[in-house]
C-alpha cells in the first residue's frame, strides 16, 4: 500500500520555478513512481522489522512508519535543498 500523497519537501530556499522544476525531476508529486524508482515498499517491508531499542515504545504501524522514514531521506539524499537546515554549514573563522 502506498501514500498518494504528495511529498514534502519541507521550507526550501528555492524559488518557486525551482521548486516545481525538482518536483517535476523528483517525481516528489507522483510518489508511486518515487517509491517505485527508489524500492521504498521493499526496503520499508524489511526496515518494519522493529530494532530491540523500538520493541519498547511499539508502533502502530511499524510499516507505514519505515516508508515515511525511508521516503524522507530519500528526498533529502536526492533533493539537498530539501533541508537547509541539516546541511553542514561553512564558515569562516573570525580570526
């Protein structure tokens, strides 16, 4: 089973034209055919296997909860500017 739903990408600094451009690339607004190219329902089937540290605290939904995990850092691993906010940031030293 899977999610029609459109993906997120959550707050970008791209430019709406951007931002339609990646989900047109992504296939972030047709998330069978994401889930399909990157073999979500496979690898959510064999991550739903709860971890001893999991069993404690349970899931509802442990394969529903594994898609949205895999589907997230998918997006983040093929759309960087999905997450600003968790990319390593440069600086220069003041000195």
């Amino acid at each position: 089973m899977t999610d029609q739903e459109p993906l997120d990408l959550g707050v970008t600094e791209l430019s709406p034209d951007e931002e339609e451009a990646t989900r047109r690339e992504h296939d972030l607004d047709r998330p069978e055919v994401f889930d399909r190219r990157n073999d979500v329902d496979r690898r959510a089937r064999t991550r739903a296997a709860l971890l001893p540290e999991e069993r404690n605290t349970g899931s509802a939904d442990p394969e529903a909860q594994a898609r949205e995990v895999l589907r997230d850092s998918d997006v983040r691993t093929e759309v960087p500017e999905s997450a600003p906010d968790t990319m390593a940031e440069r600086r220069e030293s003041g000195a």
